[in-house]
C-alpha cells in the first residue's frame, strides 16, 4: 500500500516512522510520504487559506493549493481521504474496507475546512472519503489521519506479527467491546486474576470472556447491542 499525506503541518506525521507503521515500510509492505501544502502554492506569500465567502469566522483552505496537490499526487487508483468532523464515521469496518486498497491519499485540512469545490471536483475523478473521528473537533485533520492510518495499517496482510490478536480485539466481527485481560502475578494488592482464567478449561475461561465482553458492552455501549 501506497499513502500519502498532505497538510501545512507535516511534521505532525513523523510519528508515522516509529513503530509497527515504521517497521512495515521498511519490509517493503508499506510506503508512507508526508507532503507540505505550500509547496503546492504559486503565489510569493505561498498562502493556503482566505476568509469565507458569506461571511463567518475563521479561514477557510483555498482550493488552488490543494487542487494542485491532489493533481500531483493521486494515481487513478487512490482513495482521498478528508478527515473532518463533518465526515461519515470511523469505524473498523471502514479501517477493513481501506486497508484493502493500493493508494490512500489524505487530505489534511485546518481552520474552518478546506474549499467545498476541491472536494467535489476530486470525486469525479477520484473515490473520495470524508472522514470524523467522532463527535469532537481537532484543530486540524492530521491526528485524525494518523489514527485513521494506524487503523487501517495493521489490518495489511503481514503487517502484524501476530493476526490472532486481530480476531479477538474489541469491534472485531462479533460487534462487541473486548473482555478483560490480565498477566502474572496471579495475585497483586489483594486482587486476584478471576479463577476460572487459571484453570486451563478453555470451553469455561471462552464462556467467561464471552460473558465479560457482553456485560461490558451492555454496560458501556448499549447500542452495538442492538
Ligand atoms: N478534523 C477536525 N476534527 C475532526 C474529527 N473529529 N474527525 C476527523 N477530522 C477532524
């Protein structure tokens, strides 16, 4: 998989080398580059925002920029990806569904968002995704796009060491929150790892987990229930 970033921060997507994205780009799975929107400007003061028609606090990003931006670097294959709170929402279905294609291409905006035309010009050519974290505001759309491309990255066929620890985890296909773990001592200030978890039956300790992440989710996130 192919990805690449734009916004006027880029430094903000360095954390993109450490770690398990870091790993997989160097064997090859993944390509990530990070670019600067102002190099994608014209004009002396490379400016990348103007005030909003019809009045209205904040900036708005101008669409000359980024119209450039995505000319250069969108392949024909490419998703754009715009994160904003106004998107649909993130979910591990979505993460699935990106983490299968060649070429994702975020769009990072600040202030107020980004020229609506950018967007609508971009989806006759492109498949294009506007993207929310969730119901709260960022400054801007990078820490949305990393949390987005942690997400979808891990999904990648060879990405995780590990891709039993895929299965089980919370949103997994059974819809529900993960259950409790724990880890050695059995005992620590006075609290001891439930029983049934050392007894080695493991149709009990599956009922158990099971019976957790139903009273969790109950709990915490009624509505996936329903
Ligand atoms: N940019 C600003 N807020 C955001 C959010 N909640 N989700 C995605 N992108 C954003």
């Amino acid at each position: 998989m192919r990805i690449d970033v734009v916004s006027i921060f880029p430094a903000y997507l360095d954390a993109l080398q450490l770690s398990l994205a870091g790993k997989a780009q160097s064997s090859g799975l993944l390509q990530i580059a990070t670019h600067d929107l102002r190099e994608f400007t014209r004009d002396k003061h490379r400016s990348v925002d103007d005030t909003p028609y019809g009045g209205g606090a904040g900036m708005v990003m101008k669409a000359e920029p980024w119209g450039q931006a995505l000319d250069a670097l969108t392949s024909d294959e490419a998703v754009v990806v715009v994160p904003t709170p106004s998107g649909t929402p993130f979910t591990q279905r979505v993460a699935e569904r990106l983490s299968t294609e060649q070429h994702l291409v975020f769009a990072c905006g600040r202030y107020e968002g980004i020229d609506q035309r950018v967007i609508d010009e971009a989806g006759t050519r492109w498949r294009v995704e506007e993207i929310s974290l969730g119901d709260f505001v960022l400054n801007g759309g990078e820490v949305a796009a990393l949390a987005i491309i942690e997400a979808v990255v891990r999904l990648i066929p060879g990405f995780m060491g590990n891709p039993e620890s895929l299965v089980e985890e919370s949103h997994g296909t059974d819809g529900l929150l993960e259950y409790p773990v724990y880890t050695k001592p059995a005992s620590w200030r006075g609290r001891d790892v439930p029983e049934v978890l050392l007894s080695g039956h493991h149709a009990a300790i599956a009922a158990w987990r099971r019976e957790q992440a139903l009273e969790r989710t109950r709990q915490r996130r009624p509505e996936l229930l329903d």
